[in-house]
C-alpha cells in the first residue's frame, strides 16, 4: 500500500497510525480510554505542525526575504475560523475528491470532511464545488465568522466578480454567493498551495 500511496497520504496514515498505538497504550498502560475523535484531532494537530516546521525549514531561494513568512499558514481574527478546501481529481476516473480542513483562530483543529463528487468536472468547476461543499458544512455547524482558504485564484475572482454568465462554473459559483448572502462575515481568499498543504494531505 505505501508504495502505491503519494506522500501526503502517506504522512497522513502514518500520523493516525502513530495516534492509534499511542492511545491503546494510553488505555492499555494508564485505563485512560478516551474518544476515537480525539485520538483524529491529536493526528492531525501533529501532522499539521511537522508540516509548518518543515516548510519553515525550506531554505529562501534569495527573492524575497519574507518569502517563508507568505506561505506558511496564518490563523483567522480572532473569534473566527478557518477553511482551508482543495479538490482532488483523480486520474482515469470521473469523480472530484472535496477535502476541507477546520481550524479555530489559534491554529487548533477543529475537524476535517472529504467527500466525493460523481460526474466530470473541470478543474476550476471542481475547486468552485468544494467551495460550495464547506459552506454548507461550516454552516451546519453554526459557524458564523469564516474565512475560507483555497490556492484556485479563478474561484476567488470569480466570487468577488459580477456579472452575467451561463457556463457551468458560474453557476456553481452563483450558489457560493446565493450561500453567502445572509453570512457578510464569510470571506474567500486566495493562498499558495505550500499554504494550503494541509487540506491536500486529504486529498
């Protein structure tokens, strides 16, 4: 399985695999038994902070002297959370993976979703749905103050864009903004994919 998995995945299983035995021998060793969700939340805290250490190690390519500092990943305002979405498009087969990642405004993890998409979409359509798919789950949730993060430049105009537009892509971005409409404190941004690593790590 590990080598026919990409890396990210295989950070990912490693990770919950390493919480999974760190727990039985919590139970084990201290009758300490505590929810599957929590044993998640400690894996994908710990996977999220290796990944800023690593990309805080990357060395500066000589262009910019805060090139590091742009990409990492920043918190929310306080009082809000962050999304952070990507879609997956698996080569040969007609699905879009939609993966989003929830953190609270000091860089907790808040909780994760991934689900599928049936049907052939192009890339900018499939970035657009997995917009559409994390609004709906921050607002199922009652989140009201949500900042939602995606490294698809394309969606991100297009939100913040007026005009008429028959294609399937406006359409899919006319339900964001329909989505949007009663949420002002809802914003998208754009954020390079180093950024945006973690989501990918679902994907």
């Amino acid at each position: 399985m590990l080598d026919k998995l990409q890396e990210p995945i295989i950070a990912t299983f490693a990770m919950v695999t390493w919480a999974i035995w760190k727990q039985r021998n919590n139970k084990l060793w201290n009758s300490c038994n505590l929810p599957a969700s929590d044993t998640v939340y400690t894996a994908m805290n710990e996977l999220y902070e290796w990944i800023a250490v690593k990309s805080r190690r990357k060395p500066d390519d000589g262009k910019s002297p805060n090139r590091t500092e742009c990409v990492l990943w920043h918190p929310p305002p306080e009082s809000f959370v962050k999304c952070n979405i990507d879609a997956a498009f698996p080569n040969g087969a007609d699905v879009t993976g939609l993966e989003m990642v929830l953190r609270d405004d000091s860089g907790g993890f808040i909780g994760c979703r991934s689900s599928v998409y049936y049907g052939k979409l192009l890339v900018k359509e499939g970035e657009a749905m997995v917009l559409v798919e994390a609004i709906n789950w921050v607002r199922n949730m009652g989140y009201q103050k949500v900042v939602f993060e995606l490294d698809s430049k394309s969606v991100v105009d297009a939100v913040g864009r007026t005009g008429e537009d028959l294609s399937e892509f406006a359409s899919i971005i006319a339900r964001c903004k329909l989505l949007m409409t009663d949420k002002p404190e809802h914003t998208v941004r754009f954020v390079r994919r180093i950024a945006n690593e973690l989501s990918h790590t679902f994907s």
